[in-house]
C-alpha cells in the first residue's frame, strides 16, 4: 500500500514544526498545493495563525515573466504568503525524508473566468460558470500546458497530481453557495454541465450534431425533470455528446502527461479520475479511455464505501491502472483511528492500492492522532 497525504504551503512556512508532523504521520509521500482555486483553510497547529484566506486562484510557484509572456491566460500570485511558497515548503518536507508530489488544480480558477468569460463553460440557458475554464478553448488548454510546465520547471518532484483536468460543471462553484439546495436531480445538474461556449459548440457542429435542437432538447431536460442524461438526449446525440466531452478530458490529461514525462521522465503522474461518462469537477471523466502514461487514477472516497466502492468497480472495469482512494480524515469523520482504518480498509479490500488523505494541514492534533493510528493498523 502506498500513502500520500494532501498539504498547503501555507501549513508548513513558518512553521518549523509541520514537516515533521506530516513525516510523523506514516504516509510514503506529500501532495503539497502549487496551484489551487480560491479557498478558506483552517491551521489548528499554525503558532502564527489561525486560517488562510486565499481570495483567489493563485500559483504557489513564481509566476515567471518570460514563460507567461503574450498569453491570453496568466496565473495570479498569492499575497497571503511570500515568495516561492511552494519551494520552501517542499524543501521542508524533502529534509524530513518525505517526496513530494505536486498538487495541481487546472481548469478551476474563478479570477481568470472572471476576467475571460467567453472561455468559461456555458450552460443551455446562457449561464455561465465563472470558476470552471473550458477545455474546449485553445486559451485553456495553453494556461493548463504552460501551468504544468512552469512546476515541473520549478524544482525537483518527484511527482504531480492533475485535478480538474477537464471540464468543470455546475456543481462544485463558489462562495456561499444558494444552488445545493434545490429539488434538482443529478440527472439535471449534469445536463447543466453541459457547455455551449463558442468553442463547444463548434466541437458539436464537427461533430455532426444540431446545435440549436441540442440546446433546445438540454433545457427541455433539465425543466421536465429528466430521469438521465441519456433519457433526455437520447442514445444516439448521448454518444455523439459523450465522445465530444470524453474526448476533452482525454484530450487535455495525454497533453499534459506528454508534457510532464518530457520534462521529468522519472515523476510519478497521479490524475483524478470518474468513471462516469457525465462527471465533472476535480474528477475528470476516464470514460473514454486512459491512454496517456498516468500512473494512478484517484477516485474520490469522500461520500463513504456505498458510494465509492461502485466508483471503485467501475474504474477497474475501464484501466488496469493502480487506483488510490481519496480518503477524508475530517468532519464529519469521527476522531478515531479504529474507524477510518476499518472504512479504509474497505478500499484496500477491493483493489485500490493506494490511500490519498485529506487533509492533515487542516486537522487538530486529535484528528492527526487519528490518522496516524489509523494507517498504523494497515497492512
């Protein structure tokens, strides 16, 4: 079984104790963040403070003028903490015997949507999505590439992770969210995911598909209550729509893995994963297939084992490839290291081979306790 367990920057500058917290934990391996959206991250642990409040996407590496020169997309940098966060933080948990994998979130960056609207995804009715860039815009995919290289470029790795690498939808949006609360079903909000933006639409047109009865057939779905995706569109335009979008996803992720084996043939490439053909957000869909040279596909396992292990069962029937179970130590998990042991073994039990936690930089002592008992009890 093999470990990782997720971190900020921020938990380990200016902390001189947090790299050996982590090391302390039992995990093989860090994911720490060199990119990552807008986000509110408790410290417990932090003798400086107490939260972070990153108020927007941000890169974690500098932001280099020349590899940034004359492109449409350009990443922000942090003000909440100082310099090459990302390199002092991995040379930290390096010095703790710890290897240290890149975390990067791509297409997820409300700052640049909201500067650049007409390359974020767009819905049936008009609406846009201002935190989920297009994969379908030649823009996108030249920030995601341009991102992805300018980390490897940074420093030593010994791996990267690939969230979001592909389109987003409309679940997983922004603050304060009001939308969780309405009476639609998974079957509508996947049809809300699906994009209308200039460079989609010409993706359908190429692709032999009516454009106008689409849209037109997509919000018929989602105002009657479809009971699938499939059911509204039908089997034939779902083929065609689903091959469109599957092939973004697989499109962006042999891009990307291309460019990361050029750069560092030795890094460990984990990209997040769903099986379903419809799946959007952090975990981008394999349905059409895991042709590019990734070396663990990572599925969530935040719902609990009723609803991870069929995501589990279907990624084997897709890949052979290793599957690491995104495991959640926090709330509303319990403090118990006997417990998460028992639903992580779960996974183990049904062939994943690796365990990704999240999130020690954002637990208490107890919880860290907790974790470490936990993968003690493990095989």
């Amino acid at each position: 079984m093999t470990t990782l367990a997720h971190a900020y920057s921020w938990d380990l500058v200016g902390d001189d104790a947090a790299a050996e917290r982590f090391a302390g934990l039992g995990v093989g391996a860090v994911a720490l963040a060199a990119s990552y959206h807008t986000t509110r991250a408790a410290t417990p642990l932090h003798p400086r403070h107490r939260m972070i409040d990153a108020r927007h996407a941000a890169s974690y590496v500098p932001v280099r003028t020349q590899a940034w020169q004359g492109k449409r997309l350009v990443p922000a940098e942090p003000s909440w903490v100082d310099g090459d966060s990302f390199g002092v933080a991995a040379e930290r948990l390096r010095a703790v015997g710890l290897p240290v994998h890149a975390w990067t979130v791509l297409t997820h960056s409300s700052r640049l949507g909201d500067s650049n609207p007409d390359l974020v995804v767009q819905n049936a009715f008009g609406d846009r999505y201002p935190y989920a860039l297009c994969p379908a815009q030649a823009d996108v995919v030249e920030y995601c590439e341009t991102l992805v290289s300018e980390i490897v470029h940074s420093g030593s790795l010994d791996g990267v992770v690939l969230e979001a690498c592909g389109p987003l939808g409309f679940v997983h949006g922004g603050h304060h969210e009001k939308t969780d609360g309405t009476d639609w079903s998974p079957a509508q909000t996947q049809l809300l995911s699906l994009c209308f933006c200039t460079a989609c639409i010409g993706l359908y047109g190429d692709a032999g598909i009516d454009v106008v009865a689409f849209r037109r057939t997509v919000k018929a779905g989602v105002d009657g209550r479809a009971e699938s995706v499939r059911a509204a569109l039908g089997e034939q335009l779902a083929d065609t729509v689903s091959g469109v979008r599957t092939g973004l996803s697989r499109g962006l992720r042999q891009l990307l893995v291309g460019r990361i084996k050029e750069l560092n043939p030795s890094a460990k490439i984990i990209a997040h994963a769903a099986a379903d053909e419809w799946a959007t957000g952090p975990f981008a869909t394999v349905a059409g297939g895991v042709d590019a040279d990734v070396d663990t596909l990572t599925f969530t396992a935040w719902p609990g084992p009723d609803a991870a292990l069929p995501v589990l069962k279907a990624l084997q029937g897709i890949t052979d490839k290793a599957l690491a179970a995104y495991v959640l130590a926090l709330p509303p998990r319990p403090v118990d290291g006997a417990a998460l042991a028992a639903e992580w073994q779960q996974y183990l039990d049904a062939g994943a081979s690796e365990l990704h936690v999240y999130h020690p930089g954002l637990a208490s002592q107890g919880r860290l306790d907790a974790i470490r008992d936990a993968l003690s009890r493990l095989p």
